[in-house]
C-alpha cells in the first residue's frame, strides 16, 4: 500500500483509547472497534478511504469487514505503525 493512497483518505485507529494516546499515526482519527457501529454516522462522513489500523492487524480486519458490509471504502492497514511515514 502506497503511503499516497493514505494521504488521500482516513486512517482510523481501532485499538482502545488507551492504547491510541500510548502512540499512534499523526492524524489518525481513534474509534475503537467495540464503538464502531453506535459511531457509523461519524465514519460516514469521514474521507474515503478509510484506512484502518491497530495493533496487529487483527482489530483492523474485523472493522474492514463490519465497514465493508455497510457500503463503506476501506483497507485493512495492519499494524498502525505501518501508517507513519
């Protein structure tokens, strides 16, 4: 995945708030995945595509597969240190 493509969408860090402030992608935008489906209008909303990230990839693979099934642009980036430059 070309670090392009991410300048042109959303990353989303789905770990906890806790571990987001812990460290995370400059301008990533942290929903949890446990809050992803009372937040879908925020995501909606959001710039296409959605580029998700968490800890391993794991979190991250499950929200592109709820987000998928809701019509919504996004790749499973893994591990979010894989969306820094």
């Amino acid at each position: 995945m070309g670090t392009q493509k991410m300048k042109n969408g959303t990353v989303i860090d789905v770990r906890s708030a806790g571990e987001f402030y812990g460290g995370h992608a400059q301008g990533a935008v942290n929903i949890p995945l446990n809050e992803l489906p009372q937040r879908l209008n925020e995501v909606k909303v959001l710039k296409t595509p959605l580029v998700l990230c968490c800890a391993s990839g794991n979190r991250s693979g499950q929200a592109q597969q709820f987000l998928m099934q809701q019509g919504i642009e996004c790749l499973n980036a893994g591990p979010w240190t894989n969306c820094c430059e």
